[in-house]
C-alpha cells in the first residue's frame, strides 16, 4: 500500500477539486463587532464596536443554509473570521453545524477571548486549527497595536491554552512601523 503523505494527499485533494470545479475551502465572515480598536483595522470603530452591530449579520439559520450548500458542492474546509469571531453567541453552534455537515473548521481569531471553556469546548467539537493574530513578542508594542492594554497577555494565554489542548496555531502578524522589529520575533 503506498503510502499517503499531507503533502501528495494535498496536491490529489487540489487536482481533484479543480478537475470537477469544485470548492475546497472557504474564508466565511461572520461578523464585523470586535473588541480590539487594532490601528491597522479597515473598518472604523463604529463599524466593529462590540454592542449591537451596526451592519447586519446573518442568523443562524442563514449561515447553516450557506455551509449545507457549501457541503453538497463538495466544500473541504472551512475558516470561520471576522470581526471577533468569539463575540457571536452561536459560535460554536455554527461551528457544530459546519462539523455536521463534514467541513474541517478553522478559525481566524484575535485570540483575545478564548479561555479554558472556549478551548474545551473547540475540542469537543473537533477545531483542530486555530489562526491568531499576534502582532509582537514585545507586550507594550503588542498593546499599542491594538489599543487595549492586557491584550498581549490575553492572546499568549490562549496560545499556550490552544497548545496543551492539541490545537494547532498558527500565528500571523501584520507588520506596521510600529511593530516591524517583532515581525522576525513573532516568526521564531
């Protein structure tokens, strides 16, 4: 029997789905509220606040719909963002129904309000990657970043939360003149 590799597997998974046009993955934005005022965000503040959206987001109901098509079209993956993904209430229903309908989930996230209930509660439902924004090694050019003191120490917690519960992170950075010097850092 040969032996599959993730990165033969990968490249036979590709070559199949362009062959039949079908969808592999999915960057599903499910909101715009954040709790983070990050100097680099596109929105403006008022666009991400995190009380009552302003701009609409679709119910739950509307997203399961999505991710059943997604599903029937063949649809591998899915990578849940935002906005903070963590201040929808029905996150991890969402994620649940993602789950259901066979899609691998990842999620894209400021890290910034996963404890260890959110960690337990990804495991449960089979999250095995998470994406963090992680703008320094530095705390006080991390916080300056997103303008919200004790986001550093909120963001390394959950990295190290996600780790010991066999999550896969995968930590990005986006370099601005205040942070270029943590960008190497952050990549070690």
């Amino acid at each position: 029997m040969k032996e599959a590799t993730l990165k033969n597997f990968t490249k036979r998974l590709s070559q199949r789905t362009c062959e039949g046009r079908k969808l592999f993955s999915v960057m599903f934005e499910l909101n715009w509220r954040c709790n983070l005022d990050c100097l680099f965000c596109y929105l403006t503040y008022a666009e991400r606040a995190t009380g009552p959206s302003q701009k609409p987001e679709m119910t739950t109901e509307q997203i399961s719909e999505i991710l059943r098509q997604l599903a029937e079209e063949g649809c591998y993956r899915v990578a849940f963002t935002g906005g903070e993904i963590f201040l929808r209430k029905d996150l991890y229903e969402i994620i649940a129904c993602a789950r259901r309908f066979g899609l691998e989930v990842t999620l894209l996230t400021s890290g910034s309000l996963i404890d260890e209930a959110a960690v337990q509660k990804l495991k449960e439902l089979g999250v095995r990657r998470c994406s963090l924004s992680f703008h320094a090694m530095d705390e006080e050019i991390f916080d300056q970043v997103t303008q919200r003191k004790g986001s550093y120490r909120k963001v390394r917690r959950a990295v190290e939360l996600l780790l010991a519960a066999n999550i896969e992170v995968e930590l990005k950075t986006l370099g601005t003149t205040l942070n270029k010097e943590e960008i190497i850092k952050v990549n070690e």
